[in-house]
C-alpha cells in the first residue's frame, strides 16, 4: 500500500475494488507456490518464517513403511 492509504480520506471501497483486490492477491500466491522452496528459503534468510516450518526436503515420501 501507498502512503496515500494511510493519509487520504478513508471511503467505501466498491464491491469491484475488493474483487480486481482478491484476484491480484491470488495471482500473487499462485506464484509465490509454484517456486515454494525458493520462497520459503528467502523467508527463512529474512527471519520472517521459523526453521521448525521450513518443508523436509531431505525426507523420502516412496520409503517403505516400518
């Protein structure tokens, strides 16, 4: 958001706005999900995600059961 958020009058936000607002986010997180590592581990090197969330990549998910 724009500093002008903040400092303009507040108004009543069209049903259009908050649609043409939900389809950008979305598009945003499909993209942020088709790299999902490469996101991950740039969140985790700024401090913004814990390591304890960070996926397994090093664990097999064909192993056989025990």
């Amino acid at each position: 958001m724009g500093n002008y958020v903040l400092h303009e009058p507040w108004r009543v936000v069209s049903q259009n706005e908050v649609n043409t607002a939900r389809e950008y986010a979305a598009r945003l997180l499909h993209d942020l999900y088709d790299d999902r590592e490469t996101v991950l581990s740039v969140l985790k090197e700024k401090g913004r995600i814990p390591e304890e969330a960070m996926p397994d990549t090093d664990s097999d998910d064909e192993k056989a059961p025990a």
